[in-house]
C-alpha cells in the first residue's frame, strides 16, 4: 500500500527541546514502497504517521537512498542538511489523517503551498489547536514565552530583534515562493495558501491557510480559511469571502471560474461560473434574493444559498427599493492581460 507523503526538514526547537516548526524544501507524494523500506533500515520508522529526528550521519545516507529512489531534489537537500548543525526531522505519513505533531502540521501546509495538494483535498483537522503561537521574527522564528529573553539577549549583543508578527502561521513567502506569482505584501498570505500561477495579491489582499486560488486571479480583498477562488475570478478591492472558520459554518464557500466580487462586496455561499456581485452588495446564505427574467419581471423570490453553483448570474441590489435582484450575466469579466502577467 502506497504512502501518503514525506519529507526531510530543518526544524527549530524552544528551550525544551519542542519541535515549534519545520522547514520542508522537497516533500514527497506518494513514495515507493522500495524508498520508504530503504529509509525505515537508517531511521528506525516502522509503520504509521511519524516525525523522527534525525543525526547529520543518518541524513548523509538518506541522500544516498533519496538518488537511489529517483529523488533528487531531495537527495540534494539531504546532503546539504548533513553539514549542518540545525535539528532534522523525517516526516512519514503513511495516511492523510488529522496531524498528530508540529512537524506533521507544518508539512501539510507547506504541501498545500507547493501545489501538491488541494485545500479541502488535505486533513488538516485539528492544526489550529496544534501550532505553537511564534513570535516571527529576523533572526528565525521564537517560541513566546522565551521572547523577552531573546530581545533582552539581542539588545546587549548591541542587535534589535525585529518581530514581525506573533502567530501560529507564518507568512508563506519565508517557505515557498510558487512560480508565476506576485504577493505585493508578503506578510498577507499564510503559509497553507494555495496559490495559483499567473495569481496577483495585491497590498491589501489576503489569503488565509487551506485558502486560495487555482489559476489566473486578481486578489485586492480577502479569501479566508477554507475558501477556493477559480481560474479566471477577480477578488475585488476590500472584498470579503466568508470562511469555515467561524461565520461560514461547515459549508464550503468558493467562487467557480471567470467570475468577480465586486469591490467591498461579500459573498457567503458557493458562487457559480461566469457570476458577478456588483460593488458593496454584500451577499449571505440566507439573503432574499428577487429573481428577474429577462425582461426584468419578477419571477420568484428565493435564498441566496438555492443558487449555489448555479452559473451566469449577476447579484445587484436595486437603487430604488434596496432589494436584492439577480438576473442572467451576459458576459463574463474580461481580465486585464497586463495586469496578471508575472512573468
């Protein structure tokens, strides 16, 4: 039976010796069986889901079974990491289940950032309750109660320990820069994004973890945690998606292909294919929505959530009465070609 994934990592440990996070440059889907016995002879692995450290010795030979499997990105990685004198950790996982450790956590997200996995193709059941919140800082990343410390430390060494944020998820960039991206503010895309080529986030979007974009997209305003954007689809300055986190519930939000939320509108149920939200209408699940035909006649109303995934639709509210309206899309949006070239 194939494995899940693995992945050798760099990892940074508190003053405990706790594993707090894990670099992983060049996981592995769905290693042969061949590679995992290989690697199970020099680490001791035996079945299951498991995170093991490991000595520089034992990483100068995974390089050897990493080139041997047809691995050699990893194989490269695990010669570089023999010389070194951080902690390495080797991360099996045999099935995806829900993360069990810190290191098995961080994996997951970075697969995800990789493009190796899917949002909501991945368990990542449990993972906020699982991280350690870190101060991120520019000399690496700080378990908080030992922050003062370290400041403390800095200033008399004559240095100043520069935070950049206190959380449990990093900014991506400090892991993975997909190809064929713009991030104009790192700092708003969490390690966990999925973010597709030829995407641009501008400064004030954002893109939460298990988030993101499949291909093509303008991001000025905010995907949260559990949401998917198709190829084609604009996110609109101030913009909002309503996530899995908290306000969304368990159902899934996303947005199908070539469509736009419109500047500060909000959208709260699973948008079609080719559909528009014009400016500042914000729409929820449960919003009342006045059906037109196309001569502009009511034809029905109904809840916002009836037409989830329903295709070609534009959502407008009426200037006159304040009602919700929705009516056939004659057009999808067109993006602008110089606008999304990251080339």
């Amino acid at each position: 039976m194939a494995h899940f994934a693995l992945a050798l990592g760099i990892a940074t440990k508190n003053t405990n010796g706790k594993i707090i996070e894990a670099y992983f440059p060049t996981p592995v889907m769905t290693p042969s069986d061949a590679l995992i016995k290989s690697l199970a002879g020099i680490t001791g692995y035996a079945e299951g889901n498991q995170s093991v450290e490991i000595s520089a010795g034992q990483a100068k030979a995974l390089s050897d079974v990493f080139s041997a499997n047809d691995q050699p990105e990893s194989a490269a990685f695990s010669a570089k990491a023999s010389e070194s004198t951080q902690p390495l950790v080797l991360v099996i996982l045999a099935t995806d289940e829900k993360p069990q450790s810190v290191a098995e956590g961080f994996l997951k997200l970075q697969l995800i950032s990789h493009r190796m996995a899917q949002p909501h193709g991945i368990v990542l059941d449990g993972i906020f309750g699982l991280l350690h919140n870190i101060a991120w800082t520019n000399e690496g990343p700080i378990d908080l109660p030992e922050l003062a410390d370290r400041q403390t430390e800095a200033r008399l060494a004559g240095r100043t320990l520069t935070v950049d944020c206190v959380d449990k998820f990093p900014k991506m960039v400090d892991y993975i820069v997909p190809t064929g991206v713009r991030i104009a503010d790192t700092s708003r895309v969490r390690l966990g994004a999925h973010v597709g080529e030829g995407t641009t986030v501008m400064h004030e979007g954002f893109i939460n973890f298990n988030a993101g974009t499949t291909g093509v997209s303008m991001v000025e305003g905010r995907i949260s945690a559990g949401v998917m954007v198709g190829n084609g689809s604009d996110i609109g300055g101030g913009a909002s998606i309503m996530g899995t986190l908290s306000g969304g519930g368990k159902v899934v939000v996303s947005i199908g292909e070539n469509s736009l939320l419109g500047a500060n509108a909000g959208l709260g149920f699973p948008l079609g294919d080719r559909c528009t939200i014009e400016s500042g209408l914000y729409v929820t699940a449960g919003t009342k929505v006045r059906m037109l035909d196309k001569d502009g006649n009511e034809v029905e109303i109904i809840k916002a959530r009836d037409l989830a995934g329903v295709p070609d639709l534009l959502f407008r509210r009426n200037s006159s009465t304040g009602q919700v309206e929705c009516l056939a899309n004659k057009s999808a949006i067109e993006l602008n070609d110089q606008l999304h070239s990251n080339n």
